[in-house]
C-alpha cells in the first residue's frame, strides 16, 4: 500500500502529517498488516529530519503562494504553480498511491490536483476554525474530512458536510503529555513560585517578546517567567533583558530559549502554571492536550484571519482568555496573568475545558479512515 502525505508550508500544516504517519506504523504493526510506503509530495519539507525518522520518501514538487497582499510575488508564484501541477501529475502517475492525505495549505494545491485528475482517493484535515482555500476546494471530492474546531464545519459547501468528522488536532506522541518529573530542576527554578510559559513559535512573537520584556521586573517579583523567544530573537532578548533586571532581586526566575526542545518542552510544560501564546490552531490543541489554561494572542487579523477565529473559538469553550495585539500593554498581561493566577477554581475549570476541547487520538482516527480506503483501493 502506498500513501502520500502532502502539504506544508508551516509547522502547523506539516506536522500533523508527521503525527498520522506515526499512527499508521502503529496501527499496520498492531493489525499485522504490511506496512504503508509513505511519500511526501510537495515543496521543501518543513522538516526533513522528521520525514527521514518515520522513513517518509520526500519527493520535490513546486507550489506558488496566493498572497492575500498586492506582490509581484504572486505573478511569479503563477508560473511556478503551473509547474508544480505538471509535475505532480506526473509524479502521481508513477508512485499511483492508494490514498492521498492533505493538511492544506498552498503546498498541497498541485498534489491534490493531480490527485483529482487521476482518481485517486482523498482524506483531508483542515487545523483552523475557517477551512483554508485549498481544503474547501477539496472538499468537493475528498473521501473524509477531518475538522479540528467545532464551527469549521459550517463554513464547508453544504454537500461536503456529511463526510465531516470533528477529530481534534493529530498531534505527534513525543509532545502530547507533558511530564511533572525534572522541570524545576532542569530549568533551576524554585518550585514554590508560580511558573509562567511565554511559548513563541520557531519564528518568535515579537509584540510578544516586546510587551514580556517591559512587564519582566515586575513578573519576576511573583512569578517564574519561562520565555521561548523564537531562534532569531534570542540574543536581543537576552541582552534587554539582562539590562532589565539587572537591579532585581529575582532575576534568577528568568529563563530565556530560543526554541525548546522536546523533552525541554515536557518539562517546562508539568510546571506551568499558565501559558501564553499565539493562536495557531497546533499551539492551540498542545496547550489544550497538556490541559493548562491559556492567554491567547491572536496575530492581528489583517496579517491572519485563523488565528482570530481559532482563538475565540477555543476561547468560547472556556479553556482560555484572549488578547488582541491591539489591546496588549504591560499593564493589561499583568493584570490578566494575576487574575488567572490567583484564581484556582477558574484555572481548574479552564484546564477541563482545555482536555475537553483537545480530542485525543485525532491521528490514529485519520490514519485508520486512509487504511480502510488505501485496502478498498488495492481491492
């Protein structure tokens, strides 16, 4: 059987393919079924390294981005989209998979296409409470599709609404629990003070950065402050913040990263009192999978519209708080993160409502529904 994964572009498009492919290498062992070949088809993977531990065959395919701003960009990207569809036609005629899965994103517009073309059956998953263009293309000719936020499915065509399944977000094992076990001691903090997570993605937050650098020495007086800064602004950060606290006496209750690897992520993760994020819908469904309540920071809707929705929408299950860029001072985090804080009987209602939302075993859902279709294929 041979399936291909495509999409990409961001973190948040490419590693759910990740997470489902760790699902059919379990699921083919516990059924003793042969297992799937698995071939990413698409532009430059977000992370070759992943793709090389679950044995994935990545096979290179051109994609032109729609930008939502005027770019000459976008005239050049025409071009390398027409290429990327001849291509991936001929691509998918040689491997002629047995089923095809898609995260979205303009990575996936050529494969899907092909896909069409030559008849071979589709599962997609769509991560955003507003399904992006190339998930509702799709949708007119996928098998299934899989949902990860309640309201996404009202904005799909309405004949393509009886092949959706609200599966929760297929999140990759190594990061779906946290551990209580060596945080403190990895971090060298005292557990006897409150642990903040300020968790920006691998390019950062920068209003983010900006607003926990002017609110750091009043935060350090009461609280652990972990701060995953993105690889780019680490330094800068460091060296304000190292000016910033400079006269503190609890300058030692601040821990700055570039970007947390797994296990350090575990760990910071058990200790956290409260996490405060953008609201990209992977970061969203982490957070919600590790239980711990959140202040969400949407980017500003004119640079995104999904992580607004995303964020109101896990926002209405009453498992966070949101702050719009425009509203973010200081004052205002300060004010919340003591709020939230300081009231543990609403922290434990958020945390419930976090586990509510998450939907555990996404992955191994879509995984059993692209076997099912990738034996009836091969029948």
């Amino acid at each position: 059987m041979r399936i291909v994964l495509t999409g990409g572009g961001t973190g948040g498009h490419f590693y759910p393919l990740i997470a489902v492919a760790e699902s059919l290498e379990k699921i083919a062992e516990e059924r003793t079924l042969i297992e799937p070949e698995l071939f990413y088809v698409g532009p430059s993977p977000f992370d070759p390294r992943a793709l090389a531990e679950h044995a994935i065959t990545p096979i290179f395919s051109p994609a032109g981005k729609k930008r939502a701003y005027s770019s000459i960009l976008n005239v050049f990207d025409i071009f390398k989209t027409g290429w990327g569809l001849v291509q991936s036609l001929f691509i998918m005629f040689r491997l002629y998979p047995d089923a095809v899965f898609s995260t979205g994103g303009y990575a996936a517009f050529p494969t899907l296409w092909a896909a069409r073309f030559l008849m071979i059956p589709v599962v997609i998953y769509d991560a955003d409470a507003r399904p992006g263009r190339v998930s509702l293309w799709a949708s007119k000719f996928a098998q299934y599709i899989a949902v990860a936020h309640p309201e996404a499915a009202e904005n799909f065509p309405e004949k393509a609404r009886e092949k959706i399944a609200r599966t929760g977000h297929p999140i990759r094992s190594e990061i779906e629990h946290f551990t209580r076990e060596g945080g403190h001691e990895f971090l060298k903090l005292k557990p006897d003070v409150p642990t903040l997570f300020f968790m920006g993605g691998s390019q950062g937050a920068q209003a983010i950065n900006e607003t926990v650098l002017d609110a750091l020495p009043e935060l350090v007086t009461r609280y652990n402050v972990v701060h995953q800064t993105g690889s780019t602004n680490l330094e800068e950060v460091k060296s304000i913040s190292s000016v910033s606290l400079k006269t503190s006496q609890h300058a030692d209750r601040y821990r700055v990263f570039g970007l947390l690897n797994t296990l350090a992520l575990r760990m910071t993760a058990g200790i956290s009192s409260l996490v405060i994020v953008r609201a990209g819908s992977g970061t969203i469904f982490e957070v919600a999978a590790w239980g711990l309540p959140a202040i969400l920071i949407p980017i500003p809707e004119d640079v995104s519209r999904d992580q607004t929705e995303n964020a109101f929408s896990y926002a209405r299950a009453g498992a966070c708080i949101v702050i719009e860029q425009k509203n973010l001072t200081p004052h205002v985090l300060i004010a919340e993160i003591d709020r939230l804080v300081q009231n543990e009987s609403l922290r434990i209602q958020m945390s419930a409502a976090a586990a509510a939302y998450a939907r555990p075993g996404a992955a191994g859902t879509i995984a059993n529904a692209l076997l099912e279709i990738g034996i009836s294929h091969e029948a």
